[in-house]
C-alpha cells in the first residue's frame, strides 16, 4: 500500500491510498484536537500518557485517535531528526498490514506545524476488535490447551515481525489484542508506537530484544498470578525457531542465550526473584 499525501485547511494529510478519506470526519477531529473548537463527535479520551488516545463513533463505526503533542526537547529533537510520530506509525501500520501481520487499521495521519519547534501529529485508526491481552487473561479461566496456543501463536507472530525485518522495541501483553473468530483466536498489534522497520536485524538483535520480551512476560504473567514455566518457555523458543527464515540454527544454544539474558535482565531490573517461578 502506498501512502500518499496531501494539503487540507492548514494541515497536512497522509493517508494509504486505497483509503478514501472523509474530510468532514477529518475538520471535526483537526478543530476539536488542534483548534479546541466544539465538535458534535463525542471524545472520549481512553488513555493520557506520552500522547492523548480518544475513542469515538463516526457514522456508527468506531475509530481510536492519537494526538502527539510533544513540548520536551528530547522529544521534538527525535522529531526533528524522524520526523512526526503520526505519521511514522501509519507508515509502520502500512508496511504491517503489506507483510501480512495483523496490526491497526490505519485511516489517516495530521500534520499541524504550529513553529518551527512545534509540531503536531493525529495518526486516526478504526478501533480493532477484541480486548486487551493482558486485560482478558486476567478475567478469564483458561486450559492449559488454550495456553500452549496462546504460546505458539506469540511465537509465530514475533518470527512474522523478525521475518519483515520489523523490531517491536516495546513487547509486553498491554500491545497485543485477542479475537475470537469461529472458535479460534487471532492476535493483533495494536500500539505501534514502538515498532520499527529496518533494513535487516542480525541474529544478536533478535536475541537481545527476546530479552526484553521475555522480562516483560514474567513480570505481566507474575502480576496477573499465571503459571509460567521453563516448558512454556522453551515451546516458545522451539516454534520461534521453527518459524524463522534463518540458516542453521542451534536450538540449545539459542536457548541457553535466551535464558542468560533474559535473567540477566531481571537481576538489573531487581526481580531476580520472579525468575524461580519461570524455571521450575
């Protein structure tokens, strides 16, 4: 999908170019986000961290808007260097969606140059069905089938990223949607904001970056109270390394360096503790 771009009212739109775009829906959230004018839409701000995401219907369909309106000098320096974050993510959406990885529906990116340091950026999505990954494995009873699936599919879907090229420097269970379709679950990338394409990722990059994943996922299952045990974790590995269009891998190898890091990690993060959990 190609993103193409264009000048509307003072901003500038970005968008893929099988969207058509309805510059009705894009006045009310450019004047009600970067004007502060009265909007017959209904803003429901959902989350309010380093940028602003609200929900809202349009014409009876659901969408998620994210405002970055960064004011600290670190921020608007990598802006300055990356360009605006809205756009980057729709770009990144895009390039998810071409490689066949379930991830956001994109509709549109705003760009507001408000100074020459001050810049504004709405990336607008259509809201993905499903919940919260973190949020549904803490309210439901589950089989240990449900389990091992859940693993394989985690692991297939990281092999997918790795595959493309594509580094989610943010990996934990609040990024990732669950939907049931027919008996069966899909898994979505819905917070991008920390993906990356590059233009190849050694072998070392994805091990280190397992690292982090697998620190995120001890801590979120510890804070959830599930069960995570060494089993779990060398399924994972064994199906990541099946899935990876990689030469001549050692799995014990790849594993045992997995298991370093990953408790390495922990010890730096002073939860060593949770690791006795992990490796039973």
């Amino acid at each position: 999908m190609e993103v193409v771009k264009k000048e509307y009212a003072e901003v500038k739109v970005y968008n893929p170019l099988e969207v058509e775009i309805d510059f009705d829906f894009i006045a009310e959230i450019k004047d009600y986000l970067l004007f502060a004018k009265d909007s017959y839409l209904s803003f429901e701000l959902v989350k309010e961290d380093k940028s602003d995401v609200y929900r809202l219907e349009y014409k009876k369909e659901p969408f998620y808007v994210k405002h970055y309106s960064y004011k600290s000098f670190n921020k608007i320096a990598k802006r300055f260097f990356r360009g605006a974050y809205g756009v980057k993510n729709l770009k990144t959406a895009v390039k998810l969606l071409a490689a066949g990885i379930n991830a956001v529906q994109p509709i549109a990116t705003l760009v507001y140059k408000r100074n020459f340091l001050f810049v504004d950026s709405i990336f607008i999505m259509k809201e993905v069905e499903g919940f919260d990954l973190y949020d549904y494995l803490a309210e439901n009873n589950f089989s240990y089938q449900f389990k091992r699936k859940l693993i394989i599919k985690l692991a297939k879907l990281w092999a997918e990223l790795y595959n493309n090229k594509f580094l989610h420097k943010d990996p934990n269970l609040f990024n990732l949607f669950i939907n049931w379709d027919n008996g069966d679950f899909n898994l979505s990338l819905v917070d991008i904001d920390n993906i990356y394409k590059l233009p190849f990722i050694p072998k070392k990059l994805v091990v280190k970056n397992l690292f982090k994943f697998n620190e995120r996922l001890i801590v979120n299952c510890n804070e959830l109270g599930l069960e995570l045990g060494k089993k779990e974790l060398l399924l994972f590995c064994t199906e990541l390394v099946d899935a990876l269009q990689w030469d001549n891998i050692d799995l014990k190898s790849f594993i045992d360096q997995v298991i370093k890091g990953t408790k390495a990690r922990l010890k730096r993060k002073q939860k060593e503790h949770l690791w006795y959990k992990y490796s039973n």
